[in-house]
C-alpha cells in the first residue's frame, strides 16, 4: 500500500522525534551504509540474509537515506537543537497525504467486502414458467417498459410469507 518513499518517512518521523543534529547525522551515516549493503547484495546475489523482496529492502533503504538527509539539512538550516515532526512542514504534508490515501484504501476496501456481501446474499435463478405466466408477465412489463426480469425481480421484493408458510405478493404496479 505505502510507496518505499512513505515507508522511509513515516519511519524516520517515528524514529527521529526528538533526536539531536548530532544523532541525526548518525543515522543518515547508518542509512548510506545500509543502502550500499542492500544494493551490493542485490547485485552480487546474496539474497537469503535480506529475505524474500531484497529489491524492496535496497529502494527503501535508499529512501530512508534520502529521508534522514533532508531532516537532517532541514535541522541544520532552521537552527533546530532536535527533530520534532510536528514542526516540520514538509513532513506532516506528507504524512497527511499518506492517511488519506489509507483512508481511501480502507474505504475501497470495506466496500468491496460489503458487495461481497450483498453478492452472496442475492439469489440467482434460471426461472421457467408456463406459457401463461410467462405472457401475463411479459404483458406487464411492456406495459411498465420494463424487461420481464424486473418484473420478476419487483415482484419477489414484495413476497409476503405467512404464519403459515404461504407465500403471496400484494397487488402493485411495476415502475420503473
């Protein structure tokens, strides 16, 4: 769901609260560190000892490195003493970006599970009805300008069952 760059800017945002200039430089070095490490062993092959998406772990790695290099300048020239996230305009652009993108998957994905739903609680059926039925019905929906379907549909909305299991349909006139 998050892009590299997301991933690399919410965590320094977690991580970086509150650190010095000096703990900050600390960790753009540990970054491009790991970022020649990550890229190295994906050149080279070495795959096992970073797990099963080593091409991610060198984009992220080189991301977060980028990421504590911006902080880290931003420190330097606002004359910060520590990172603080909420002060950083940047940052918290970003960071709002990325909630409302979450949000916006969330949201896709809360109503595909509710169609879903209705997708298994709808009923479908291959109906066959004698000739008379079938052109009573035909009647009423060329009359309504509808397709028997909706007829068909419009009156099981309207079934009514009994106390005693009997199933009926009040009169009504189908519309579209």
């Amino acid at each position: 769901m998050w892009s590299a760059e997301d991933v690399a800017r919410d965590s320094v945002r977690r991580q970086g609260d509150g650190l010095t200039g000096v703990v900050v430089a600390e960790r753009v070095a540990e970054a491009a560190v790991r970022e020649r490490e990550t890229e190295r062993a994906l050149l080279g092959g070495a795959f096992s000892e970073y797990g099963s998406e080593p091409e991610r772990l060198a984009v992220v790695w080189a991301a977060k490195h980028r990421e504590w290099q911006r902080v880290s300048l931003m420190m330097d020239t606002s004359g910060w003493d520590a990172y603080e996230p909420e002060r950083d305009v940047q940052g918290s652009v970003w960071e709002r970006e990325r909630d409302e993108r979450r949000q916006g998957v969330l949201s896709g994905h809360a109503a595909q599970l509710a169609r879903r739903q209705d997708e298994r609680d709808e009923l479908r059926t291959e109906l066959w009805l004698s000739a008379g039925s079938s052109r009573l019905i035909r009647a009423a929906a060329a009359r309504a300008g509808l397709r028997p379907v909706e007829v068909l549909a419009q009156l099981a909305e309207r079934v009514v069952v009994g106390e005693d299991g009997t199933v009926s349909v009040p009169p009504f006139s189908p519309s579209l």
